[in-house]
C-alpha cells in the first residue's frame, strides 16, 4: 500500500511539473499553433491545447 501511493504521488508530481514549465514557456500556445493546427483542428487549436493541460 505505501509503495503505491509513494508512486502515485510521484507520478503527480511529475505531471504537475511538465504542467507548470509548459504554462510559463510558452509551449501550450506553441503545441496549439504549431501541432493542433497541422492536423486539422485549425479553428479551436490553441482553446484545445489549453483545455488538454488544465
């Protein structure tokens, strides 16, 4: 049991983190713009990029 909740908490830990730097650099707008756009979710990329960090 505490095994599973130390690698829980890790995971989160690790999620949140990759969350925070892609909020503060930039890169939410940049995976919008320069991914979501090329494969076809033009009018919604950045509004999807943002929905699928928060």
């Amino acid at each position: 049991m505490n095994g599973t909740l130390l690698l829980r908490i890790t995971t989160a830990i690790i999620l949140l983190t990759h969350s925070v730097f892609g909020i503060f650099n930039g890169g939410i707008n940049d995976f919008g713009n320069l991914y979501l756009n090329q494969i076809g979710f033009a009018p919604f990329d950045v509004f999807l990029a943002w929905s699928i960090k928060l």
